[in-house]
C-alpha cells in the first residue's frame, strides 16, 4: 500500500513529479520543466491551496494529485481546482489513483471548499465513478475536454 504526503522539500521528489508532468501535458501549457520546478519549489509541505499530494511506494514517489487555484485560463470564474492526477503507468489500476484523488477532496473540505472543478480529456467515466458530475465540454488546448464539479459538505 502507498503513503500519500505533501510534497516534500526533496529535489529528487521535485524533479521526477515535474518530469512526468512535462511529458504528459506539456503540449498544453508551453511552460518548461524548469518553470514546473519553481512552482512545485512554492508549495513544499503545503497544507494551502496550492497544494500537491504525492503517492510514495517503499520511499519512491509514483504519483501525485494537486489542488490550484486555477487550471484553465479560459475559467477564471471558477475556482479551486484537482489537477494533475498522475499514477506511474506499472502502478497503475490498484487504486492508487483512486486513494490520491480521496485525499485531495478530503484536504479541500478541510479548507471549507463548497465545489472543486477538474477537466479532463479522457477519464470523465473515472471521475463520474467518485462522484464528479459533468459541467462542460469544450476545446481545450486543441483537443475536447470535459469539465466537471464535485459539490463538497463542509
Ligand atoms: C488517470 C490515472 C491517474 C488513474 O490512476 P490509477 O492509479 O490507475 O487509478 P485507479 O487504480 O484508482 O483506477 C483506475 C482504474 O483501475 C481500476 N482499478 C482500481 N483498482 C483495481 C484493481 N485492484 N484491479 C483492477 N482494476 C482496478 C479502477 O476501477 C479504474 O477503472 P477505470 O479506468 O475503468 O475507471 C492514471 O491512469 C494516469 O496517470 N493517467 C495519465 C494521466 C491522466 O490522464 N491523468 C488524469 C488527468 S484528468
């Protein structure tokens, strides 16, 4: 079973979580892995939004799950957000994903967040299974997406 941690003040950690997120959304956004570390470099140990929550088996890290503040410059208007959910590919599907997600939501209605948004261009029917309810779809980056709310009890 994993450990799920705020981000730790680790270089090694930062780099290896800013690598998998270069090379899965970089396409999106255009920012370069150097500027992802300097962001990630503003959130260790954070227990505020922004915040990122790493999953560690037997000390690695091997995902993670944030909460920002913003996530798509085409929504200002809404706000927090869950974003980059990532699992390590060979630990994938054991739920990992799943627990990373949980504790997110779990840190947002510890900070009295009423609705978290996300979007997502392929895993809405993964999301849908936690509770997320669909808002919108649109063109994202140049590809379809599917923004979703989750309404939190406070
Ligand atoms: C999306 C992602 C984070 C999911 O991580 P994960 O650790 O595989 O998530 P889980 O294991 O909780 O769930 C994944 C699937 O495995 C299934 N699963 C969970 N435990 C399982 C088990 N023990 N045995 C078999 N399947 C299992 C879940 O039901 C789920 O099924 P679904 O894909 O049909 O919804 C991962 O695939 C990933 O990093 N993808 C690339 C980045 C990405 O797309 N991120 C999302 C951006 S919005």
């Amino acid at each position: 079973m994993e450990e799920i941690a705020y981000l730790p003040n680790d270089a090694l950690v930062v780099g290896t979580i800013a690598e998998w997120h270069q090379q899965t959304w970089g396409y999106l956004t255009g920012r370069s892995t150097a500027e992802r570390i300097a962001e990630f470099e503003e959130q260790f140990e954070s227990r505020r939004i922004p915040l990122t929550l790493v999953a560690f088996v037997e000390g690695r890290p091997v995902g993670n799950a944030s909460l920002l503040q913003s996530d798509m410059t085409t929504h200002p208007e809404l706000t927090p957000w869950l974003a980059s959910v990532f699992v390590l590919p060979h630990c994938r599907r054991r739920g990992i994903g799943a627990r990373l997600c949980g504790r997110a939501v779990a840190e947002a209605e510890r900070l009295g967040v009423t609705t978290l948004y996300l979007f997502t261009a392929d895993r809405a029917p993964f999301y849908r299974r936690m509770g997320w309810v669909e808002m919108l779809r649109e063109h994202y980056g140049g590809e379809p997406v599917t923004i979703m709310q989750l309404p939190l009890s406070r």
